[in-house]
C-alpha cells in the first residue's frame, strides 16, 4: 500500500476505529459527534460527521470531519479531534473543559450538525452514537442516513451558504451534477452508444446504491452498467479505486471486454481511478495523474477560446508520475504546484490560482473555481457583444463549474466530468491514455528504528536528513535515464517509504532497491537488507 493510501483522510482528519479494543469505538463515536458541536459552537456554522473508513476493509469504521464551507476540518482542531478521540472515558471532562478553554467557546451559542453513513454494518451504531454526542451538548443534528462522503461535504457547503452552492438534498445534488452533465454532452457530436457506455465498479459501497439513484436522470446520455453493486460480495474486497490502483489489475466480479472504458469508486465514493485492456488482455490504469492532465487541457482550451485571462494551475504530490508533470508544463504549458502529500495540502494550494486542478494518483481530487473566475464566465456568458466561439467556450465552463463538486473529491462528480469531456472532444479511452506515457516506477518500504531521523524539504522531494542520504540519492539516480526518487517517513509506522521512476522498469526496480539500501545503511535499518527486486 503506498503512502497515499495509508494515510487516508479517514487518519488524518479526525479519528479511526479499528474493532473495538478498551475504549468501544461507540464511545469514540460519541465523542465525535461533542467533537463536532464544538466545532459547530465556534464556527456559529453548520458541521459534518461522515462515519465511515473509506477504502479500508469493510470491518474498520471511523469518522470525517467536515467544516462549513464544505472542506476539511483545521488542522488545530484535527489536533482536538485526535486528543479527544483518545480521551478515556474518565478524562473525558477534563479534555472537552480543555478544548472549550483554548478556543474560547460561548457554550450558549447554537449548534448544528449534519451525519451521513456509508454501508458498513457498523454504521448505522456508529452514526447514533455520533447523534448522541450531538444531543448531549445540547446541539442540534440532522440525519442524511446513507450518503456518500462527498455527498454530505455537499449537503454541509450548501447549508452554511444559504442555498447558493445549492440545495442542500440529495435531490438537489442529482439535479444540479445531471443537468450540467447533459448541458455539456449536449455540444458533442454523433456519439454511439458504444461511446456512451461506461463500466462501474461500485467497490460494493455506498457509491453504488447513489449511481442507481441518478442512473435514471441522466436520460441515457451515459449508459451505466454497474458492478460490484452491494448485491454480493464484500466492501472494498479484492474491488474498488484503492485495489485497482495498487494491484494494477481489474478488480473481481466486473467483466471487461477490450477496449470498454472502465472506472472504479472507492467504499465511500470520494477517489475514482479508470482503466481498460488493450486487444492483448494488458490492463491499461488512467489514474489521478492522467484525470488530471484531461480535465486541465480541456479547461485551459476553453479559456483560450473564450478569451478568459485566468490563471490556471495542477497541483500535484512528489507521487506525480514524472511524464505528467513534463507533459503539463512543456506541452500544456500549465503552472505546476508540488505540495506535500495529503488531500489538505493539494486543496490550499489550489485555493491559490483561479482554477486549481489537484488529483492525487490515488483518484482523489477535484477543480476549484475562484469567485473571480466563476463571475467572469457568467458575465462573458450574458455578453451580447461576445462572438459564438467565446460564449460557446463560456457556456461550457459554466456547465463545468456546475458539474464539479468544488467541496471535496467526488467519484460521481468526477466521473460525469470525464465522461463528458470525452464525449466533447470525441477521444476514446485509448486516445485518453496515449497523451503522455507513464514513466515505470517503483514504490518501497523500508524499516527504521525510528522514522523521524528522516527530514524531507521541497514538498518532500528531498531529504534534509540524516546526513549524506540526499548525496547518495542523487548519486544513485545519475546512473539511469529519466530517473527520479525521493524518500519520505511514513506518517503511521516506523518505515521509509521509497518511491522511483525510470525510462525502463528494470531501471526503476534497481533505483528503488538501491536507494533502499541507502536509507538502510545511513536511517537505521531494521531487520536484513533490502533484497534486489526479481
């Protein structure tokens, strides 16, 4: 698994329960949903709990935290999130007097909190404690049941902006993604049915269950054939964005013919990843990277057309594969923006630009419009001075903007943006795949006394220490063509993680075993040498 995966938001945003151990992760549920009054008390907002453990296996659970406008909670109170999370229950008091004290909450003030649930069988359990918890501070809940995770970062966004994102119902999610959907595939030409047909791997999840629900509305202008539906089968297991992106196969129970386009959600339907096999039977993965690069070539060839001086940027992670990033810069001519891993850190930075691209490899990500931009393209859409091409172009980004869920990344969202830019531009997957080729590359693992001796600089591109591996790294990396490697400290475990890439994949196994063996000799390694890779 590699670094993106392990550290899932699920981790990083608020609290993870395993099964339950000392402290019942019903208590820890609970102690989610004062958590989340808190939150709601300060911010005077309405406030998010999703329980739900992502792409974890089906038998771990926990809960995300959302802030008003839809985004991912403060990382200061993640840190609350965490110390209260781990509270037992005799210090539990003790640790709410602590965070009320340090952030300066009027208690009197009213709070509102929306909880949303994906499939699991914990969940319905879990979500009640999170009411409780709510109730017990007095604050004020609604129940949305079974949502997607990007669903209710949706729900929450449209509460505290009093309608302008949108209604904040499930129906008015439906409405609003599909009548944009169909706006946009409205300006492509002669599609068959063979275009409009999309394979859906649902990760047996909570995704699944919201596809059936919309299939209906998008008056088959996108023919679903859904797999991996709930029906059978565990959630996540041996399916979804997270299997198929690790594994790089197919996942279990979807059939595939070659050549037919395929995607796959994650268990809570916030990553998406898309694949094909060629006439040979080879699997073919367009994971976040290439998402990315489609979704920012059409946009900045909508600008042009319109006219629109916006600046346009993809923010990217050290995990970008190489080719992508030379493709965007020197082809596309797009800005490039390397932040350090993690969903939070790609969202700030694309806050910055007036379109911000960010899709980590893992499938998860999303396009943020600026309130400058999104008032330029309507007023060039009601310019009645602008020539056909410039209002075409502005009609269609304003579709665009309507059809992304700007709040969070969004498997559904993303894959009616896809799916529509696909059938504008008239590509195949095939086409889609052959704009840039992957460099081959490597990601290991390596054991380490004590993870923090490794410091890492330049968006975690470099390794400040210990001292002289940085010297090695590139010394090793020297030795082979289009060759690249950085090393990063796991946020979980005791392990390095290594990541390397190469014009050959031979190249890329012997840069990843080699720089190993770097970080072995001078991190203090743990355990028997790294072996070459066979």
């Amino acid at each position: 698994m590699s670094e993106e995966e392990e550290e899932g938001r699920v981790l990083t945003e608020s609290s993870s329960f395993p099964h339950d151990g000392p402290v019942p992760r019903s208590i820890k549920a609970v102690q989610m949903g004062l958590m989340a009054t808190l939150r709601s008390k300060k911010t005077k907002a309405t406030i998010g709990v999703m329980v739900t453990a992502s792409h974890n296996p089906e038998e771990d659970n926990g809960v995300k935290l959302i802030d008003p406008m839809g985004e991912m909670v403060t990382p200061m109170w993640e840190c609350y999130a965490t110390q209260l999370a781990n509270a037992e229950q005799d210090d539990l008091l003790t640790a709410l007097k602590d965070i009320i004290e340090k952030t300066a909450i009027d208690m009197s003030q009213e709070a509102n909190v929306f909880v949303g649930k994906d499939t699991r069988s914990s969940s319905a359990r879990l979500s009640q404690a999170v009411l409780d918890g709510v109730t017990s501070l007095g604050g004020h809940s609604k129940d949305y049941g079974l949502v997607t995770t990007p669903q209710l970062h949706y729900m929450v966004c449209c509460q505290n902006t009093q309608g302008k994102y949108g209604e904040a119902t499930l129906e008015g999610y439906y409405n609003k993604l599909c009548q944009a959907f169909i706006q946009l595939t409205r300006n492509a030409s002669n599609c068959t049915d063979d275009q409009k047909h999309l394979c859906v791997d649902g990760a047996n999840g909570i995704g699944a269950l919201k596809v059936r629900e919309m299939e209906s509305r998008l008056k088959n202008e996108l023919q679903i054939s859904l797999f991996n539906d709930g029906s059978k089968g565990k959630l996540n297991h041996q399916c979804g964005a997270d299997f198929v992106k690790v594994q790089q196969k197919p996942p279990t129970g979807v059939v595939i013919n070659p050549g037919e386009r395929c995607c796959s959600f994650d268990g809570d339907a916030d990553r998406i990843v898309y694949y094909y096999l060629d006439s040979e039977g080879q699997f073919h993965m367009l994971d976040g990277d290439k998402i990315a690069t489609l979704i920012s070539t059409f946009l900045k060839e909508l600008l042009t057309q319109a006219g629109l001086d916006l600046k346009i940027a993809v923010v990217q992670t050290a995990y970008a594969n190489g080719s992508s990033t030379h493709y965007l810069e020197n082809k596309m001519k797009v800005i490039v923006r390397c932040t350090k891993t993690g969903v939070k850190h790609l969202h700030h930075a694309a806050q910055e630009f007036d379109i911000g691209v960010y899709f980590e490899a893992n499938g998860h990500g999303t396009v943020l419009f600026s309130k400058t931009a999104e008032e330029k393209i309507q007023q060039l859409t009601q310019d009645t001075n602008a020539n056909d091409e410039s209002k075409r172009a502005a009609l269609l980004l304003q579709n665009t903007v309507n059809v992304i869920n700007q709040t969070v990344g969004d498997a559904i969202s993303d894959m009616l943006l896809i799916e529509a830019i696909l059938a504008i531009k008239g590509m195949t997957v095939q086409q889609w795949d052959a704009i840039y080729r992957d460099l081959p590359n490597r990601q290991l693992k390596v054991k380490v006394s004590d993870r923090r001796v490794i410091d890492t600089t330049d968006a975690e591109r470099r390794a400040v220490s210990p001292e002289g591996l940085q010297e090695a790294i590139d010394s090793l990396v020297k030795k082979h063509k289009q060759a690249r490697s950085f090393v990063r400290p796991s946020g979980t475990e005791d392990v390095v993680r290594v990541y390397a890439e190469a014009e050959t994949q031979e190249s890329a196994d012997a840069l990843a075993h080699e720089v190993s063996l770097a970080v072995y000799r001078l991190a203090g390694g743990v355990g028997d040498e790294p072996k070459p890779l066979h």
